[in-house]
C-alpha cells in the first residue's frame, strides 16, 4: 500500500520511510511507522492460523487465530530499533 506521507523505496516487498521531518516527538504515530520487508505478505486465511504455547507452562494449548481474537487487548509503548 502506498503511503505518501512516507519516502517509498519499493512497495513489493513494501519498503517505506519516515521522512525526518515527522520524527519530532518521541513517538511515531502508526500511520507515520516505517514499513521495512524483505519479502511480500504472505496470503493470510485465519482457518489455517495456530499458536502453539508450550515450554515451561503448567498446560500447554493450541489457540487458534479466532481464540486469540476473543482475548483481552492490553496497550503498551515500546521501542523498536532498525539497525543497519
């Protein structure tokens, strides 16, 4: 998807940059976020989506895409850092 607020370098794979210009706070809103792939996006069917939870955890499970949905959401910063 072509954003044109952001420097697009390629859109397959989707490769598009914050202009410096709007890097003036500390955080970046989502519309402003860089978008850096290496490949394209993957054709996504939510049927064929499974998380399996597993490791040191009193019982294991298998949440499918729709259970993971249904889930409480919880918001948090964070920083993520590109580097070169």
């Amino acid at each position: 998807m072509n954003r044109p607020y952001l420097t697009t370098k390629s859109l397959h794979p989707e490769n598009q940059e914050t202009p410096i210009r709007f890097l003036r706070t500390v955080f970046v809103p989502d519309h402003l976020f860089y978008r850096r792939n290496h490949f394209s996006y993957p054709t996504f069917s939510s049927s064929f989506f499974w998380l399996p939870i597993g490791g040191t955890v009193e019982h294991p499970q298998l949440l499918s895409f729709q259970e993971i949905n249904a889930l409480p959401v919880k918001s948090l910063k964070g920083v993520l850092e590109c580097g070169v």
